[in-house]
C-alpha cells in the first residue's frame, strides 16, 4: 500500500472516549513514528470513514483541524 513507505503500524495504538452528556466520540492514534506517518495514515483512516478531509500540508496549516 502508498502509505506502508512511510510507516508501519506495529508501534501504533489507540484509545476510544465517549465524552458524558455530549456523546462525543474521541479516537486518538499514537506512536508514529513521525509527522508524515501520521498526516498519511490520517488520510488513510478519514477515506475509509468515507468522511471529506483536507490534510494539512494542502492547507499550509500546521494545526490541528
């Protein structure tokens, strides 16, 4: 796969929170191994989730969004 050149997933883990009173669900992902990693597996996960996503560094933006 594209994204397997910049990093691979056996160091990577994750945690679920469902916030009380508002439902919202937080996924966190880490232990990339850098910001590349992470921006292409971001790409990766939201286009699996069918969801539209902007990454980053299309925007010139170094936050989080």
């Amino acid at each position: 796969m594209w994204y397997m050149d910049y990093f691979d997933l056996k160091d990577v883990e994750s945690i679920c929170y469902i916030e009380a009173g508002t439902n919202n669900v937080i996924l966190k992902f880490y232990g990339f191994n850098n910001s590349k990693a992470s921006e292409r597996f971001s790409v990766h996960a939201m286009k699996r989730l069918d969801f539209d996503y902007i990454p980053n560094d299309e925007h010139g933006n170094s936050t989080v969004h």
